[in-house]
C-alpha cells in the first residue's frame, strides 16, 4: 500500500494481478465481472482496516475467552448506480450483514455534470460507517454529488471505494468533502477530452454488463 493524503492505493499483487486482466479489451464481460468481485472482496479489506472493535465473552472447545467482534452497528454499503453493484456485490459477501443503499446518478455527456434519478438509504447513517463504492473516480462529479447525499442524511463516518481513480477526480472528491479518504487499486494518468480514465479500462458498466 502507498499512503497519499486522502488516498490509498492498494498496491497487493493479486489486487494488481486482477486490475491489469481487466483492463484488457479482449477479456470477456463473464471473466470481467468475475474480476470485479474478486478484487472488491480484496479492496474491502483495506477500506474496512480500522473497524471500532469490542470484546464479548465466548466459549471455546478449551476454555472462555473475550474474542474479539465488531463493535456498533451494521456498516451500511452504498452503491453509485449502476457499476457500483459490481463492487457491491463482492463485499457482501465478505460482509453479508452490512446495510445496503443505492444512490442513482448518470453522467451528463455534453456537460459531464451528475444527474440524480435515485436515492435510497439505510436508516441511522449517523451511528454506522458508511462505505460508498464506484469503480470509476473520473471527474469526480457524480462521486462528490453521492458524497452530498450521504451527509444530507446524516453520514458522518464515510468511506469512497473505487477500483481506478483519476488525479482529477481525487483533487475534485479531496477539495469537496476532505474527511472522506479514498480507497483504490491504481490512480491513472489522467481524463481524455470525454471525461474518461486513461489508460483506464473503458466504461466499467457497459464492461460489467455486456452494454454500448
């Protein structure tokens, strides 16, 4: 791992491994959702790291102990529709109890500006760690405008979880909402005039779902 200010970038080698097969164009929509989950249960590692933990006294087959367990509530989960359900899925299974929320949003192509169509949330948001995941952290817009939902229903503890990251995208989240720290597998070169992470791996939804 490499710390950067607001920034983490998992640098472990079957995370690496993954990311470099997914990147090809030739490889399947089947294989690259598989990758997806595969990598998301690795990356949640990372972005779960320093959980609050408490103690509960549990017996063994050799005697009582006070084992370590999660402490306060469920964490809550937020996909950034649509390619967001590809990390989604992966971390619940790591995680199966977790609260799940949706945000939906799409990006306008002539002004590359988010636009909301859905929100949907688990109750309490302030008492739980709120993990928002996205593939793709590009210009940062749809991202920062997730981020706002998240704190207008009383999100104080939240995460950002992607697999690429753009240094434009990271500037963008880092100057609109600096208390959420970044989680991602690699931060690329840059955006190309459509808005898009190069050298990237395409449009992480229509990649994930066999769509143009």
């Amino acid at each position: 791992m490499t710390p950067i200010p607001h920034l983490t970038i998992v640098e472990h080698p079957l995370v690496q491994h993954k990311l470099t097969l997914m990147r090809e164009a030739e490889t399947s929509t089947a294989v690259f959702r598989q990758l997806l989950r595969e990598i998301s249960q690795l990356l949640a590692y990372e972005v779960t790291r320093d959980m609050a933990m408490t103690t509960r006294r549990i017996d063994t087959p050799m005697c009582e102990m006070d084992a370590p367990v999660l402490a306060g509530r469920k964490l809550a989960l937020v996909s950034i529709l649509r390619a967001g359900n590809g990390l989604l899925d992966g971390i619940l299974e790591l995680i199966p109890s977790a609260r799940v929320g949706f945000v939906g949003l799409y990006r306008d192509e002539e002004t590359l500006q988010p636009v909301q169509y859905y929100c949907k949330l688990p109750s309490e948001l302030d008492e739980r760690l709120v993990i928002a995941v996205d593939p793709m952290l590009a210009t940062g817009n749809s991202s920062v405008a997730a981020i706002d939902l998240l704190k207008a229903s009383g999100a104080t503890n939240i995460r950002f979880l992607c697999l690429l990251a753009a240094p434009e995208g990271v500037a963008r989240m880092k100057a609109a909402h600096p208390d959420v720290p970044i989680v991602t597998a690699s931060l690329d070169t840059r955006l190309n005039d459509q808005g898009y992470i190069v050298p990237g791996l395409g449009d992480a939804g229509d990649r994930m779902f066999g769509t143009k």
